[in-house]
C-alpha cells in the first residue's frame, strides 16, 4: 500500500522526498494499521480453537502479522526512504555505487513513470472488461456460472479432517 501510494504520488514543490515519505505514509498509515489489527484480531480468534493443529497456526499468524506490521512501520519506512535518496541520486538498485544513464533519470519534481502492468490494466483490461454491455453481462454470467458450480459441488463434501491426517 505504501509502495504504491509513493509511486502514484507527486511530489510538492516546497517538499522534499523524505517529507513526501512521511506525508503517504499519514495518508496510508491508518489503513495500514486497521488492516494489520483485524487480521490480528482474526487470528487471535481462531487460536481460540481447541484442534492443536489450527490453534498453533493462528497463535503463530497472529504473532506473524503482528511483528510484520511492526516491521513495516519501522524500518520498512526508513529502507523506502533509503530508497527514494538513491534513486534521486541516480544510483542502480543491486549496484548502489554505480549510476545510472542520464534516460532513467528522475527529477526531484516528476512523478515516477507507471509500470507496465499498470498501464495494461489501465488501458487494455478494464476497456475490455467493461467496454460493452454484453462483456459485462459475459462477465457476470461466468462469474455466476462458477458460482452456481461451486454451491453444486457442497453435498460431496467430506465434513471435517481425515482422522488418518488427524
């Protein structure tokens, strides 16, 4: 979320990138953070569980995410803005003493150029997807179709774990 909020963001005149940093990430910090806490939440919850195998696993999800969140706040926020210093200096990513050409050179002033991926959703997949009434109806159609397959699918469903894998 922070990565791509920074990427998408244009920088202020009067700031610099590491105030750039610190704006995004008050604009995405919240939602990082009630993110973290409801899948925290969650697995605290299911550690509540009496099955050894499904309390262990979200006794250690829950302490997993937890920690991640942490991390992500600390010193996930200083390696991106270790980052944003290098790229404006114009240094490569695995070879941070060499430069880089004068082509990929980005000005303390533009935003960062989209990603390939994203301009193929942009302007390729969501025309395509929502371009005409009868791709929306097709979409919606498959979606339902698979939908209606998976609710037939419920009666042949063992009900509880493999005693042997138990």
């Amino acid at each position: 979320i922070l990565v791509q909020a920074l990427q998408r963001d244009t920088k202020n005149s009067w700031e610099t990138s590491d105030d750039q940093v610190v704006r995004i990430f008050g604009t995405v910090g919240p939602s990082m953070l009630l993110s973290a806490a409801s899948e925290v939440i969650a697995f605290a919850c299911g550690s509540l569980s009496t099955q050894p195998a499904v309390h262990d696993f979200s006794l250690y999800a829950s302490v997993a995410v937890f920690i991640n969140f942490l991390l992500q706040v600390s010193i996930f926020l200083v390696l991106v803005i270790w980052d944003r210093r290098r790229e404006l200096n114009e240094r490569v990513d695995v070879f941070c003493c060499a430069t880089a050409s004068s082509e990929i050179h980005i000005a303390e002033g533009e935003s960062r150029p989209s990603s390939p991926l994203y301009l193929f959703i942009k302007k390729c997949w969501v025309p395509a997807l929502l371009g005409t009434t009868v791709m929306r109806f097709l979409v919606m159609s498959l979606f339902g179709l698979s939908f209606c397959l998976s609710l037939s699918a419920i009666p042949h469903l063992d009900i509880g774990l493999d005693q042997q894998l138990a």
